[in-house]
C-alpha cells in the first residue's frame, strides 16, 4: 500500500503513524527524552521507514512495528551520544576538578575500573568482542555478522543476549560492582 498511488500511501502512513507513535514516544521519553525530542524522533522514523520501503530495504522480516521501534531506538541511542560527546567535550573544557584528584582518588578510581574490567572479562573472549563492538562501537549486527563470527544477524543477536544475560548474572553476584556501576552513574 505505501508504494501504491498517493491515496493508499497516505492512509497506509497514517495508521502506521497511529499505532505506533505512542510506544516510540514512550520509549523516548522513558530514556531521558522530552515529548518535542520524541515527536522528532517520531518523525524522523517514520521518514527512514517510508523511504526504506520506497528503496526495498525493509523486507517485512519483522513487523512494521518491531521495525520502526528498532529505526527510533537507533536514532534515540545516536542522539544521546552526540549530547553526551557534546556534554563531556563541554565539561572537559570548563571543569578542571578532576585534573588535581589526590592520589588516594586516583587509586580508588583504579581499583575500580579493575573490578568493572574483571568481570567484563569472565563473560569470555567472544561475548566481551561481541559487547564491545555492539555497544561501545555501535556496530549493527549486519557488520558484526560481516566480521565472520557469526553466520546471521539474527545468530548474532541471540548470542548478544545470552552475553548480555551472563554478564548481568555476574554483576549481581558482586554487590561491590554494583555499588561501582552505581557510583559511576551518579558521577556522569
């Protein structure tokens, strides 16, 4: 229908813009957004699915609704880390604080990040690369499939979350780290 004349396009997008805009606002809001950031996430989604339908990118291999809540949560997620790049570039310029920390800081900090990092190595070799490149270098799982590691997306995300799920399982088992983890929130 969205390929159809200009009539079926339009009320095709209209449902579609119906159903759907609540959850991607809430998902929006829900992860620090504001409803106008919300609305232009919105926007900006169903703008990327009209035109990945006119260009046969989506394949109907998910529903119209799993597939734009996952365009909104990518661009969600790349918003939020401009602003905080934007954010840090800004701190980093003004506050010098944490330049003169005293060496009991610094060695506490340290201690810390040791902790983070043993954990995060007990989840194994394949999951840490697995989260490092999903996570921190926002790979899509199409280029980690491209890697070679694994033999589909959807292969990809299943052992993603089996990663995901040990490295909680391990986290809860040290109620330190979490007291670390929470103390780095706060800090950021």
């Amino acid at each position: 229908m969205i390929k159809g004349n200009s009539h079926k396009r339009e009320k095709a997008l209209r449902i579609i813009y119906q159903i759907n805009k609540e959850k991607v606002c809430s998902y929006i809001r829900s992860n620090s957004g504001r409803e106008e950031e919300a609305k232009d996430v919105f926007q900006e989604t169903i703008i990327a699915f009209y035109e990945n339908v006119l260009n046969d990118k989506f394949k109907g291999d998910s529903t119209i609704s799993t597939y734009l809540y996952s365009i909104a949560r990518f661009k969600w997620l790349n918003q939020i880390k401009k602003n905080n790049i934007r954010m840090l570039h800004d701190t980093e310029t003004v506050n010098t604080e944490n330049f003169y920390k005293s060496p009991l800081a610094t060695i506490i900090d340290d201690e810390k990040k040791a902790h983070i990092i043993e954990v995060f190595g007990s989840v194994g070799n394949q999951c840490k690369r697995l989260l490092i490149d999903s996570i921190y270098h926002n790979k899509s799982m199409k280029e980690i499939v491209e890697q070679g590691d694994y033999s589909s997306e959807q292969i990809a995300r299943n052992k993603k979350y089996k990663c995901l799920k040990k490295l909680k399982e391990l986290i809860a088992e040290k109620p330190q780290l979490i007291q670390i983890l929470k103390s780095y929130e706060t800090s950021m």
